[in-house]
C-alpha cells in the first residue's frame, strides 16, 4: 500500500483525509479496458461523475476551486490508472476558464453537465506554431454583428474530437500579443468546425488536431472581456498547473510502490535483491524524490487555497521538480525490474511512457525554469 502518511501535514484539513479515504475505496474497484481509448474515457468520465468525483472539477457561484481536492485527486487517480487521471484533469482543465471567468448563464449551461459526468470538456490553447508561447496564437475571432467568426487551428487538444464543450483562445485584435486575445466557450459540433486530425501518442489517450473555417459564435460565448485571453489562459494554468505535478507524483508513488514489492521478493543470489547496498541507494532516491515532490505539490496549492492571487513560482516550481524527479523514479524502477521492466503489460513500462508527456504539457520543464527565473528576479 502507498505511503499515506503525508495526509497528516497541516496542508491538508479533515475534508482531504476523508476524500483520499473514500477515493481510494472507490479506486481499487477501478477497471479501466484501454482497448478502445476514447471509449474508455467516455465511460471514465461517466463513472467519476456518478461517483460525485467531478464535483471538485469545476466552480459555481458561490463557490471556489479548491486545489489540494483537485490535486489529492489527480494524485491517487494517476497512482491507478493514468488514464482515469486524465479524464478527471481535463474535466476540470475544460472547464477552468468557465468556473473562474463565466456568467452565471455561462456556468449554468454547462457545469452541472461536465460536473456530472454527462458532457466531455477540452481546452483548445495550443496552435502549431504556439505551445507555451500562448501570446504568438493566431487563431482569430472576427466581431461580425452579434457574433464572433472563428478561423484557424489548434493542435495538440486533449479530448479533441470526443469533448462535448471546449474552451478556446483567439485572437480578436484588441492589441498586439498578448493583449489581443480572447476566450470562448462553444459547443461541439457547429458548422464549420471539424476534427482534421486523430495524435497517436506513446501513452494514448485522445487527442486531435481541430479546425474552425467561419464557425460562427455569439458574443455571449466570449468569457471574460474582450482582449482577457491571456488573462483567462495564464489564470486557469495557475490553478492546474500544480495538479499536474500532482499527478506525476502519482506515478511516482506507483513506481516505487512497485519497485518495493520487487526487490523484497525477487531473489539474488539466494537473498533478496533488496539487500544490495546499490540496490537501497536507488530505493532511497526514490522516496527522497517522492517526499520532495509531495512538499512542492502540496505547498503550491495549500498558497492557491490560502488567497494568493497568483502562485506561478510555486506551481512552476512544484510541476518542474516533480515531473522531472517522476521520470528518474520511474527510470530506476524500470532498472530494478531488469527485463521485465521493458516488457508490455508490466506497470512499470506503463509508467514509463505515461510520465514523458507531462514534462512538455501545460509549460515544458524549461519554460518553467525561465517562470521561476523570473519570479525570483522580481521578487528579489
């Protein structure tokens, strides 16, 4: 069983503890058939939602993201099944500009349903010439009397393709850069836009390449105000961004976990391979890894959850060491396994390419090196 013991640091209060007892309940009945991924996800989704798990995904009015919920979640989910953390975080990423920046109409449409389960949320941010460098999105939205005129494409989307409401950012020319960007919400399946493309990836789940050619939106779509997109975008990944470390300190834990039940049982030499001295320095690493990993994590959303406006050097300090550190943990179980490490169905190897991609999404590890970089420059 896992190392719980970190639910008793003061980040967290009963209201934590009690939902990472009943998540893990809930868990370890989890089967997930990754045969068909995208409906896998579908039936994920369905499944959180009628668990009450996605009420933590979104915010109505009244209310307020909590992001240590968010992150306990991702982190037990990712320890399980990384699929299963996926659905959940886009739920919740999908959604994050309408929980933060939507009308009360706008909220109302749509987070009863993706809190639910019932309908699948994106965030469409990426263009293929603009990943971390959101300010360079050239995507359009023209005003053209009560609309908006969407042209161009996105790349890279997350439930691209299976999401029943997106969240997207196009530039409306308010100003050069960054300050001529908006964000919209809009249906699914509007005249005009269309999936041009399905992303095979080593960990698969689903992802899409999207086009808009004169998809037209009202102008109660836009969240926020006209030339808040950046704004939006930077705000919603302020939240989230600490729950991806969060889910790569899942996988993390897992890897561990597993290398434990490994060198205890396998035998070298007629003793167990754990008594090798190499063997306890790897094992040592590893937890100093984790433990670290886990203080990051929980320190950048306990700030969040305290008030402060924004926590971009504690999250990008938490997401950089904790994926980086997930994939030197996953590495040295994947050592510890030998062959067996290698080889298809084992968690490890699952482990292994589940962790590569979170150190490129939602900021790439260098650009979270130049954010805190920045961050102490200015705070110094």
């Amino acid at each position: 069983m896992a190392d719980r013991s970190f639910l008793t640091w003061p980040f967290f209060d009963e209201t934590h503890r009690a939902r990472a007892e009943a998540m893990e309940g809930w868990c370890a009945r989890l089967h997930v058939d990754h045969g068909d991924i995208d409906a896998a996800c579908r039936k994920l989704v369905a499944d959180l939602g009628a668990g009450g798990w996605l009420q933590a995904t979104a915010a109505v009015e009244g209310e307020r993201l909590d992001v240590r919920t968010l992150c306990l979640s991702r982190e037990i989910l990712a320890r399980h099944d990384g699929l299963a953390d996926f659905a959940f975080a886009m739920q919740g990423l999908g959604t994050g500009a309408i929980s933060l920046f939507g009308t009360p109409e706008q909220q109302a449409e749509w987070l009863p349903l993706t809190r639910s389960g019932q309908a699948i949320a994106a965030f469409a941010l990426t263009e293929p010439q603009s990943g971390s460098d959101v300010a360079n999105s050239t995507m359009t939205a023209t005003a053209d009397g009560d609309d908006y005129v969407l042209n161009g494409e996105k790349t890279w989307i997350s439930n691209g393709g299976i999401a029943d409401v997106y969240t997207l950012i196009a530039r409306t020319g308010e100003a050069p850069g960054a300050r001529g960007l908006s964000a919209f919400v809009l249906p699914a399946g509007l005249p005009g836009f269309e999936v041009v493309e399905r992303l095979e990836v080593m960990a698969p789940h689903p992802l899409a390449r999207l086009r808009f050619t004169d998809v037209r939106v009202p102008k109660s779509a836009l969240l926020g105000a006209p030339g808040e997109g950046f704004k939006v975008a930077m705000a919603v990944l302020d939240v989230f961004r600490s729950t991806v470390a969060a889910a790569a300190l899942g996988f993390a834990r897992r890897a561990l976990d597993e290398s434990l039940a490994r060198v205890t049982t396998r035998q070298v030499q007629g003793a167990p391979l754990f008594d090798l001295q190499m063997v306890q320095g790897h094992i040592a690493d590893m937890a100093l890894d984790v433990d670290a990993s886990a203080l990051l994590t929980y320190r950048a959303a306990w700030a969040k959850d305290m008030g402060a406006p924004r926590v971009s050097r504690e999250a990008a300090m938490a997401k950089l060491y904790s994926t980086d550190h997930a994939q030197q943990v996953i590495d040295k179980a994947v050592q510890l396994f030998g062959g067996d490490g290698v080889r298809r169905g084992e968690k490890v190897e699952e482990l292994y390419r589940d962790i590569r991609a979170l150190r490129i999404y939602e900021g790439a590890s260098d650009v979270q090196r130049v954010v805190i970089a920045r961050q102490v420059l200015a705070q110094g």
